[in-house]
C-alpha cells in the first residue's frame, strides 16, 4: 500500500502462520443444487475429511 505521499509507505507481511488449512473447520459434508440452464438444478454432496482428502 502507498500512501499519498510516495516517500511516506506501509510495509505489508503475510502471515505464515495462519493459513486456511489450520484456521478452518473444514471437514464436514456439503449439500448444494448448482443452477442449470436446462433443469431444476443438479444436486452435488462432498465430503471433507481431516486428513485434507475429499470425495465428490
């Protein structure tokens, strides 16, 4: 990010620590219907597992 000033800047990090696969309840199952143009919507189910494996 600069600021108005271009002398004046913000240093931005990442946070490593954090991430998606540590900080999420994944696991679980999922229900959707998925919009279709010729039906009434296609039903799909996945299943997510604690060990980062899923199943469609």
């Amino acid at each position: 990010m600069v600021a108005a000033d271009s002398s004046d800047h913000t240093t931005m990090t990442a946070d490593t620590v954090h991430t998606s696969q540590n900080s999420l309840d994944w696991p679980g199952k999922y229900e959707a219907t998925i919009p279709c143009a010729d039906c009434e919507g296609i039903k799909t189910n996945i299943t997510l597992k604690m060990t980062i494996l899923s199943r469609l």
